[in-house]
C-alpha cells in the first residue's frame, strides 16, 4: 500500500514541480536508496530483472532508487534529467498473470531509459505489451497486483494506471495524488485501444457511455480493504487546500499524517487509513520509506531512508552530491543496515523505550528546518560556489542526522519495554520483531516482547 503526490508548479509556492510519496510495505523489508551511474553496455548485453530477463539498452541514465532491498526494480526514485516516478499496487477483475516484469521493474527500466514524463508513459505501456506484469512483490508473504504510476518531470505530469493488460492515462492539472485504487474515471487522454469493447465483452458496463475506468476494472473487496479510498482523498483534499502555497514542508505533513482513529495513538493501534501507515493489523502494511523531491537545478531529494515518517529525519541529497553518501548497487548490504539502524527507533517507540520522545521531534525539526533553510540560501545564491556549499551542506546533515539517531537507541536502548495497544497488536509486533517472521529480522532489531 502507497501514496503518491504532485504538484505541478502552478501549484507550488516556488513555482517547480514537487513530488513526493510514502512506500508502504511488509514492516520488516529493508527500503534501502540505491544511487547507480550513467552506464553503456556492449551490443547484446541482457539485462536480469526481478524475474525476467530482457535486452539491455546501449546506455542507461544516472538514477537515484528508493527501492525494497531484494527487487531489482524500485518503488519510487528520479534519474538525472528530473523524471520522477512512483508506482502503487492496484487490485483489479483482470488475471493476475505468471512471473514477468513487475510494475517496480517497469518503474526503474523507465527511469534509466527515459527523459520525461510523456516518453516514461509511453515506454511502460510499451512494456506492458511486450513483456506483461506479474510476479510476487511480498517480503515475507505472497503479494500480487497490478500497477499505477505517477510520472513527473520538470514542467509536466502523468497518471497511468493498468489492469493486466489494459491501461488508461490522464495528464495532471494542477494537483494529483493516487493511491492503492484506480482513480481515472470516464475522462482520459489516452487508452488501450480495447479498453471500452474488453469491458463491454464482460458486461462491466453496457455502452462506451456508459463506461467508467476505475468502476469496470477495479476489484471492489480488495479496493475496499486496502484503505486507498481514504488515504487518497486526504493526500487530495490537502493538496488542493494548500494549492498556490505547496511547499516541502506541506509535503511533509501529508507523509506523516495519520487517521483520525490512531492519531496521538499510531504507536500502540494500525490503520491502512493513515497516509504515514502503522502496521499490526490482519493486513499489516507499514510506511517504510519516504522522499520528496524539489525539482529544480539541481534535483534536491528530502529522503528518510528508514519507516515511519512521522518519526524518521528527511534530509537532503542531489545526484551531484550522492557519491559517497548515498549507496551504490553493490553495496546493499550497507544500504540494509543504515535501514535496520534506524528502524530500532521505530521499534522503541512502539515499546515505548524513548523516555522523551517529544524531545527527540523538537531536534529533528529543528535539524531538518536549518537544512532547508542552508540549502534555500544556496539555491537563491547565484556564487559559483553552489556546488560546494551544497556538498558540505549535505555531508552535514546526513552526520547530524547519524548523531542524533545514535544517541537517541544509546540513550534509551536499556529502558524496559512497557507495550501498549490490543493483544493482536502486542502478538503481531512481537513476531516482527522477534525474528521468528520468516527468520528474516536482523538481530539488532530483537527484543524481548511480552504477549
């Protein structure tokens, strides 16, 4: 479960494009950020996604991935010439079909392949027809589903959403979000060539009049249960009361917002309904990863790169200052454990280990607004010394950020649990935190949990 967002810079209080999204995955998934390199290949070079292999292209583009750690492909992440993209899963009345390219695959192929939104859109659909989607996207259990995107570029956005193989796309006006449900209705601006007659065939609607995209092809039980309906009209209705003043920091509170049912209580209760989602619940999807992107020149990623955004630090990166920051594909086993160290925060929060946590958010928001505020002087400063002062900006938050995480798990590491929320609750953390879900939990992350 996700939820993705942009305004276009009509929408924007600095005029450009922002776009943001929360990755909602199975809790203990390491969401690790990937920086791969401007890349050309020898003719005939194959290329091994998730499940399948296809040709590889002469050369691939300079990408930046926020990506679950086992999956080729990622959930959301920009290349060099600001694309931007992010997928979600969607629950339709199509076949899901065998291992082929997952949506994920589809996302990361058009970041490295492609130069702007229309192109992307364009290029998956290509996909789509030659290669198809399918395959297993759960960490610990079985997930399937089909995908939309949200594909944004400097002045431009898209929203394309399929079902097998059949797919409708609507260019975005002002403001977009979507979420785990197909949102295109009877407008559009491009089509399958069989999307009408396919659901007519089917009785899902009698007439191209009568035709309605998200109402023919959308599954209504697991629509439903996913929550999408409720997150995607909160993440809408924010954008459009906020339109004309978008700015990172609203961007912000839309990811780290909760529904009503558990705000003030997110650390001890779950709900799909929350944009920043808790786990612990039957389905128990939880917010492991986060970013919002400024797009302007340079691109200025605000990345988490840890779960819960309510909790965890957004700080900032470009491609131009990734190098020895961000990790490269070869090292993901670092990437997984600058994920794992800072998912220790979570955990004690839900043990309830942090003896002052409001403390804590006062330094992360102070932290993060004196970012912001070193990294606006620099882009309003036309010195040719921008590129250096952003490095050194960067270099130092992603050490204060270090710092405080440290202190905070040296701080509190030895307080006794005290576990809140129901049963269920109580039983469904401890098996994640235990180690004993599909054995896959680091040992860092263990604690001793009471029923």
């Amino acid at each position: 479960m996700c939820d993705t967002m942009v305004a276009l810079g009509s929408a924007t209080r600095c005029k450009r494009v922002l776009f943001a999204k929360n990755s909602d995955r199975q809790p203990n998934e390491p969401h690790v950020l990937i920086h791969v390199p401007r890349r050309r290949y020898e003719p005939g070079t194959v290329l091994e996604c998730t499940y399948i292999t296809i040709d590889q292209v002469e050369e691939t583009y300079e990408v930046f991935l926020l990506k679950p750690s086992w999956i080729w492909g990622c959930e959301m992440g920009g290349n060099e010439f600001g694309l931007n993209i992010g997928n979600e899963a969607v629950f339709t009345k199509e076949k899901y079909g065998e291992p082929a390219l997952i949506g994920m695959d589809m996302l990361r192929l058009a970041l490295e392949r492609c130069r702007t939104a229309e192109e992307a859109v364009y290029f998956i659909i290509f996909l789509l027809g030659k290669y198809g989607q399918g395959g297993n996207c759960g960490y610990e259990k079985d997930f399937t589903y089909h995908n939309s995107f949200l594909i944004a570029d400097l002045d431009s956005a898209w929203v394309l959403e399929t079902a097998g193989q059949f797919w409708a796309a609507e260019r975005v006006e002002g403001v977009r979000s979507i979420s785990n449900s197909l949102s295109i209705g009877k407008s559009f601006d491009m089509a399958h060539p069989e999307l009408i007659t396919h659901a007519i065939e089917k009785g899902w609607c009698k007439s191209e009049e009568d035709f309605d995209f998200a109402r023919c092809y959308s599954d209504p039980l697991y629509t439903f249960f996913s929550g999408s309906k409720a997150r995607c009209q909160s993440t809408q209705s924010q954008l459009e009361k906020y339109q004309g003043n978008i700015d990172v920091d609203v961007m912000k509170r839309i990811l780290r917002s909760h529904h009503s049912s558990i705000e003030g209580r997110q650390f001890a209760g779950a709900s799909l309904k929350s944009v920043c989602m808790h786990g612990g619940g039957p389905i128990g999807d939880h917010t492991t990863g986060s970013y919002i992107v400024s797009m302007e020149e340079p691109q200025i990623y605000w990345v988490t790169g840890s779960s819960t955004p309510c909790l965890s630090i957004f700080k900032p990166i470009s491609l131009d200052t990734a190098e020895g920051i961000i990790f490269r594909e070869e090292d993901t086993p670092a990437a997984v454990e600058f994920w794992n160290k800072r998912e220790l925060i979570h955990r004690m929060a839900l043990a309830n280990q942090i003896s002052n946590l409001d403390s804590y958010l006062r330094e992360r928001d102070r932290l993060e607004e004196s970012w912001q505020q070193m990294i606006r002087e620099v882009m309003d400063d036309d010195d040719q010394g921008g590129p250096d002062r952003l490095k050194s900006i960067v270099e130092k938050a992603w050490q204060e950020e270090d710092a405080l995480v440290t202190r905070i798990i040296d701080d509190n590491k030895a307080n006794p649990p005290q576990f809140r929320g129901n049963p269920f609750f109580r039983r469904y953390w401890k098996k994640q935190t235990s180690g004993r879900s599909a054995g896959r939990c680091k040992p860092e992350l263990q604690c001793e949990w009471n029923d």
